[in-house]
C-alpha cells in the first residue's frame, strides 16, 4: 500500500475557507447578516473535505456520533474522488473506527445491511476496504463481524455457513449474537451452503448443526445437500445423530425413503457406509410378493411365474439406479400393511383386463426394462433411456400395463421355456447388463439340443 505524507492528505481535504470573525462581527456587514448563526454553521461544518481534514489533525480524537452519522451516507461524495484520495480516507475512517467499538459496530452494521435488498447507508468504497484495515487486535466479536462482512462481499456464503458451524450456531442466531439483521435475504444461500462447510470427518456437533439446519430450509433444499454431503464425508459416526437419520430417512428399505432422489455418488457413497451392495427394499418387497404366489386366487401356474421372474430379477438387484413397482389390487390388499404404497416407487393400478399381474419397471445404466411377472402372454419390454417413453415410466403416477403395452418399445423378450437362459445372454451381450458377481445366472450351462427343440416348439405355438 502507498503511504502519503501527512501535510499532503491534509492538502486534498482542506476544509473551506472560513469568513474572517472580524468581518462576521463587523457591524458594517448587511444588516440581516445574523453572526452568531454564522459561526455556528461554520465551526459544524459537515462536508466530506471538512470531516476527513478533522481525522487528519496530528491529535484528532475522531469526529462526534452525528459527525460520523452525515459521513456513513455520504456515499456519492466518496464517489467524487480520486482512486488515492479514496483509499487515504478510508484509512483514516477505519483507523478512527477501530478505536471507537461502539461507533464501529454501527458501522459494521450498517455494512451488513448493504448486501440485504440493499438497505444500509454507508460508502461503498469505504465498506470494499474493511478486510484490508482490519486488525487482530479487535474483539472478538468485532473480529468475527468483520469476517463475515468479507465473506459477504465475496459471495461466499459456505464460508458464512462455515463460521456459523464453528460457533456452533444456526446462521441466524449468529447474526443475532453479532448484531446483524438475522432474516437477511441472502439467507437461505447460507443454509443451502450448510453441507459445504461440514468438514470431512464431522464431529457429533457438527451432524448436530446440519440437522438443525434442515429444519430452517425445505425438502428439496435437503435433497441438495445431502448429495453435497454424502460425496463429501469420508465416513458417518456408528450411533450419531446423522447415523440415526440417514437410517430412518435414506437407506433403500427406509419408509419414506428420499434414496430415489439422491445423484448416484450420493448412493454410492451409502452403499459404502451401509454396505448396501443391492437394493435391500427390493428383495424386501420381492419377498413379500413371493409369499403373494400363496394367494388362493392365483393358479398353480401363476404363483410358479411370480416366484421364478422374481429370483430372476433378484440377480440383478447390484445393477438397479431404481425399481418401480405396478401393482393390481389383489396385491396392494396384500402388501399394504407392510409398505407405504402411496410412495412414488409403488403405483396402484385399477383392475382391468390387461392390468392384471404385478410388474416391475427396472431402470439400469442405459436402459429401461418392464418386467410382468405373471399371466398369459407376459413378456419383458426394453427401452433405451433416451427413448420419448423412458421419462412416463420412471416418472408417471398414472402409468399401467394397459398403457405400457400400447407403447412401441427397443426390444422385447418372451418367457417361454428355457426364457432365463436366453434373457440372461441377451442382457449380456447386447444390452451390456451383467448379473450380480455372485449370481448362479453367471454359471449357466448352455441347455441341450432336445431343450432347445422343445422351447423352438413352444414359442411356434
């Protein structure tokens, strides 16, 4: 930083001239000239030049509260000067400032206030020179409003979250405790920088603190940020408060689970920390199924279908991004007093003729596939992910096999005899989709020539 001589700032903020006392007192004057007025007005004089000629003075003890007051709004004035003479008289105000705490903390205030709708009085060019003229020699207090007052004018609202953290504060009781507005508008960036400030390897205070913090924000927000957070611990403390959390309201087979919103490095790094190698709600919700098959309503036939597709499918479950399922009403009797079939993963279907057997909509890397589990002509539908129908399949409250099997889709693949081994070569091969590592489909033996006769017989039929 350049420093000037003392006499030379004193010549750039020369203060008026003032009328010599002898001529404001001289009764030749007009008669209307009121001299004790006058002198008032000049020895209170509030211009810029005049102020900042005061904070020159070699023993000047600063400037008077309503002084300082007429100086925090006196931001066009500052405005009209040169880039040098802004910088000298920004020196001087902080220097002055720093030693008077109370006016200090207004001004740091009123600071605060110009980055919330723009609300406070103070010179900006004096404001932008805060972090440069701040000294470790504040208070505490005053140390920690001025560095929140930085991260604010550098947009840098996880390093506003990340000092709220380190007091161990929600951001608007922080503000509270420094004296800023503590509803600014700029809040609601703070709390949704809240993951970003979590360090690494959070301590139970700091799980803690983001939890609080989910209170203050809405679901989507949290959605967010816990695909910030979850790619950025490296690990989540056994029996935390965030270890009860995310066990209640993330994991696969978690009852109103938020798992189907969260980006894939977000499960990733769940299957990690949970060992969650497949999709445990899957095989949860296969199993009951399975016990379905046992409904006296269904024939021999059909309960053997239902079991075989699902153990079929069951070895791909390490594969799966999701799985919906499409139930008729036979199953939402049987399953619904042990899953919440209003969440979007379950799709209630109005009985009809074409909807009636369970299906799964199983979404993979590249590719869609529609399983139906059960009756005569079932098959299973593949649809590439960009396919104009892929976004309804995923997505849609209202889809059904009725409108499934109306739809035009990439491939499709039959359940006659011997359908296990050839779906599984035909995901391998042209689909790219492999079993479970530990899967019996990896081990297949090809079938016999009579085996493959008999199933060229089955499907000519």
């Amino acid at each position: 930083m350049k420093y000037f001589a003392v006499d030379e700032v004193r010549s750039w903020f020369m203060p008026p001239k003032i009328i010599p006392v002898s001529l404001v007192t001289d009764k030749s004057c007009s008669s209307g000239f009121d001299a004790e007025a006058a002198l008032d007005m000049l020895s209170n004089d509030l211009s810029l030049q005049a102020l900042i000629h005061k904070l020159t003075a070699v023993n000047s003890t600063g400037l008077r509260s309503i002084e300082w007051m007429h100086l925090f709004g006196m931001d066009e004035e500052f405005n009209e000067l040169s880039s040098s003479e802004q910088t000298v008289a920004s020196t001087l105000i902080w220097k002055h400032l720093f030693r008077a705490p109370l006016i200090l903390g207004l001004s740091l205030r009123r600071i605060a206030e110009l980055y919330d709708s723009k609300a406070g009085r103070f010179p900006a060019v004096v404001a932008a020179s805060l972090s440069t003229q701040a000294t470790t020699a504040l208070s505490t207090i005053d140390q920690l409003r001025v560095a929140w007052i930085t991260a604010l004018q550098q947009e840098n609202f996880t390093e506003c979250a990340r000092l709220s953290l380190r007091n161990n504060l929600l951001p608007s009781d922080l503000l509270n405790r420094i004296g800023f507005p503590n509803q600014p508008e700029y809040l609601d960036q703070v709390l949704r920088s809240a993951a970003l400030a979590m360090p690494n390897y959070a301590e139970v205070k700091d799980e803690i603190w983001w939890l609080t913090c989910q209170d203050e924000i809405p679901a989507s927000q949290t959605i967010e940020q816990l695909d910030q957070l979850l790619t950025r611990l490296k690990q989540v403390k056994a029996g935390g408060k965030l270890d009860h959390w995310i066990r209640e309201y993330c994991l696969p087979e978690s009852k109103n689970t938020l798992w189907f919103r969260l980006n894939p490095p977000a499960k990733k790094s769940l299957r990690l920390f949970y060992n969650v190698s497949s999709f445990d709600y899957v095989k949860l919700v296969f199993k009951a199924l399975r016990g379905t098959a046992k409904d006296t309503s269904l024939s021999e036939r059909e309960s053997n279908s239902l079991q075989r597709r699902i153990d079929f499918w069951s070895d791909y479950s390490d594969r799966f991004h999701q799985v919906r399922f499409l139930l008729p009403t036979r199953s939402c009797k049987l399953l619904e007093s042990h899953f919440n079939l209003n969440e979007s993963r379950y799709v209630r279907m109005h009985d009809s003729h074409s909807n009636n057997s369970e299906a799964c909509i199983f979404e993979f890397d590249s590719w869609i596939v529609v399983e139906t589990f059960r009756g005569i002509g079932s098959q299973a539908r593949f649809y590439r992910k960009n396919h104009s129908f892929s976004d309804m399949l995923l997505n849609s409250a209202s889809i059904s096999l009725a409108v499934i099997k109306n739809e035009p889709c990439d491939k499709i693949h039959d359940h006659a005899y011997l359908w296990q081994y050839y779906c599984e070569k035909m995901l391998r091969k042209e689909l790219g989709i492999k079993p479970n590592k530990d899967s019996k489909l990896n081990n297949q033996r090809t079938p016999s020539a009579n085996a493959i006769e008999q199933r060229r017989s089955q499907i000519k039929r």
